[in-house]
C-alpha cells in the first residue's frame, strides 16, 4: 500500500535543571554556591532520505520524542545535552502544522530542517552569585522544548508524470518504457497507488523517473473518482506525458476533459509543458490524427503499449524534453542556498522562568495565566506542599 499522507506528534527533549549545591571540602566550612547549569533538551531533526519511496513507516510510528537534558552537578559541572530525535522521510515531504501551514518543504535528498527545538538548561546557583547575593538557594529549572503535531504529505519528484483518462494504457505504457511493474489489466482504475519507473537512456548514461497515478475522470478535481488525492504527485514534475486511448475516436474531446480538470486543480499544472501520447495505435488502420494547437503541447507521440511501436521514438523524445537542468553557479561571497524551506518563525523566548528553591519554586518575571503555571509546574516536579513564590506571595502547591 502507498501511503502519502501521514500524522505525528513530536516533542523536543527538556532542558535539564539547574543545580543547587555548596562547596563542602574540608578546612572550607562556608563554601560558596557551585550548582552547574542544565544541559540542553534534544532537537526533533527532521532528513530527506531518497531511500524512501512513501511514508509507510508512520503507519507503525505516531510520535517521536527527544533525549531530556541532564541536571546540572555540583563542582560546576554541566549537564549533558539530550540526544536529538531523528525522522527519515522520502525526498518531497511536506511539513504542515495543526493550523494548514507549511512548516518545511523538503524538496531535495540529504535536506535536513530541525522542526522541533529542545529547551534550554536551567542556570545553576552558581550563577546567581553576586556580591550582593553569596548565598543563592536557588536555580532555574530546564525550559520544555517544542511540541508539535504535524501532518507529513508527500508530493513525488519526477521528470515526467502520466495523466489520463481510465484504462487510457498508462500502466501498460510505464511498464513498455520503464522498469516498474504496474498492475496491468483491461478494466478502469487497474492503478490504485501512484507508481514509479526508472527509464534508462541508451547507454545508460542518464535515467529519468517517471510515475503513473490513478486515472482521472470529469470532476476529480473537486474529489470525484480516485485521481484527486494523487493530483498533488503531478505539481512537481517537468512534463506531462497527456495519455489518450486513441482507439474511441475522440482523442481531442479527452484530451479538453483531462486538460479542465488539470486547470480546475491548479498547482500551477495548467501552464506545465505537455506531451501528448496517443496509445492504442495497434487498434486503428490509420494514424490518429490530433489537430488541438496549444504551446503546451510540446509533442505529439503515437504509439502502441501493446506491441511497442513507437515506444522508441517516445523514449528519445523524453530524454529530449527532459533534458539534464545545469547547476547553477554561486556568485562569490554570496551565501549558499539552503536545500529546504523552513516557513515557521522561531517562537520568542518566554518572558519568565521558574526557579527550583530550597523550599519548592519560585516564578521570575510577569506570571503567565494560572492554567499556564500550572503545567510549567508540574513539568518542573512540583509535589504537593512544595512552596511557590509568585509575585511577592508564597503559596502551597495543592
């Protein structure tokens, strides 16, 4: 089964507290504060793998969770950082948070996007010492790291895709040109997953990827039939290979039909170059003829997936319209591109903190709402009658 579309819950590791500890040597009977800070919470660090073909692993796996920070030692010693969490994804995953957004596109092998970041350590009381202030009895607690949920939708990179009406032959079509293996059979919808093939040039020197989606009727656009959810797989492909059973006839009404419900989808699959197939051609004493002049329509192939005529002259032609794109050169001094999009703006620091005392907690800075506090606190190990400072009062965890 090819899955497309996934859902997770990820949560960044938390910062680890800040240490509350006395210099205790021997001769030394007033040692000063020497609590280490806490080490910061694992990332959530999200790769594009081009191993993988779907996101069929998210079917076993819901959530993902990073290391916590450790505390904070005494003698200044630091906590070690907590080991991030990693997540493999096929190359052309989309990122989407609870609200629609796209968080990250990541759009080429090897991209990599942290998504989720862990919380900073809490300050030790070494810190906070001060000539004023020689004996702290407090430090910060680690910061919770991000948590999110995030819906992962996957939209194919080919060179060219496969459009068409039912039973139009693309999986025979795929199978002729390709080395995929398409269900194959003489009824609509044999296609129920889209499908990658592999097309070799002559010498192999060069390959091309191409991918068959489920047939597409009036109105899939607005979710009839099977094509609409596989519709996203066309938005990135160079060209569209327009494939039309040339045997009913009516090759350029098909061709309208399949053409509208491109426009109606948009995505931008209204202004991609075409390639239009006319298949079938074993059915028909003459060459179809197809007379519809568009300057998207880059090509017109006949052919037949049946017995392989033309199939040559399509495969030379895809190599031609597909041609290897140049990198482009970096201008000197000018900073590299990143190989991902990253949409979400970095949430800003909170403006309060919660600090561990000898005696419970203490809130620094402006309170947040009551409903707020109280998770933080209970994320920070408050225990019943621990006592919380905020805002000049001293209060009794309930």
């Amino acid at each position: 089964m090819f899955d497309d579309r996934a859902r997770i819950h990820v949560v960044a590791g938390r910062g680890g507290d800040g240490s509350i500890h006395f210099r205790r040597e021997k001769h030394v009977p007033k040692g000063g504060p020497d609590g280490g800070d806490g080490g910061k919470g694992g990332d959530v660090v999200v790769v594009a793998d081009p191993a993988l073909r779907d996101l069929s692993e998210f079917r076993r796996r819901r959530g993902v969770a990073a290391e916590k920070g450790e505390p904070g030692g005494a003698s200044r010693r630091h906590g070690a950082s907590g080991d991030d969490a990693g997540l493999r994804v096929p190359v052309g995953t989309q990122l989407v948070d609870a609200d629609g957004r796209i968080v990250a596109d990541l759009a080429h092998p090897g991209a990599r996007v942290v998504i989720a970041r862990g919380g900073e350590g809490g300050r030790g009381n070494a810190r906070y010492a001060t000539s004023t202030r020689q004996v702290p009895r407090f430090a910060e607690t680690g910061l919770p790291g991000d948590e999110l949920d995030l819906e992962l939708r996957l939209k194919l990179l080919a060179d060219a895709a496969l459009a068409g009406l039912p039973n139009a032959g693309k999986s025979s079509l795929l199978a002729r040109i390709s080395n995929a293996r398409p269900k194959v059979a003489d009824y609509p919808f044999t296609t129920l997953a889209p499908v990658l093939g592999t097309v070799d040039a002559p010498g192999a020197t060069r390959q091309l990827t191409v991918v068959d989606v489920p047939g597409l009727i009036e109105g899939a656009s607005e979710g009839a039939g099977l094509g609409h959810e596989f519709l996203a797989h066309l938005e990135r492909a160079r060209l569209l290979l327009h494939v039309i059973d040339a045997s009913e006839g009516d090759a350029e009404e098909r061709w309208r039909t399949i053409d509208a419900e491109l426009a109606a989808y948009g995505g931008g699959l209204e202004q991609r170059p075409q390639a239009v197939v006319l298949n079938k051609l074993d059915l028909l004493p003459e060459p179809p003829v197809f007379g519809i002049e568009d300057e998207r329509i880059v090509r017109v192939f006949r052919v037949s997936a049946a017995t392989g005529a033309g199939i040559d002259e399509l495969k030379r032609g895809l190599f031609e319209l597909c041609a290897p794109t140049e990198p482009e050169e970096l201008v000197p001094d000018e900073e590299p591109l990143v190989d991902f999009l990253v949409y979400r703006p970095q949430p800003a620091r909170r403006a309060w903190r919660i600090l561990r005392t000898d005696r419970g907690f203490r809130v620094a800075g402006r309170a947040p709402e009551p409903e707020e506090l109280e998770a933080a606190l209970k994320a920070a190990g408050a225990h019943k009658g621990d006592e919380v400072e905020v805002g000049g009062e001293t209060l009794e965890w309930e």
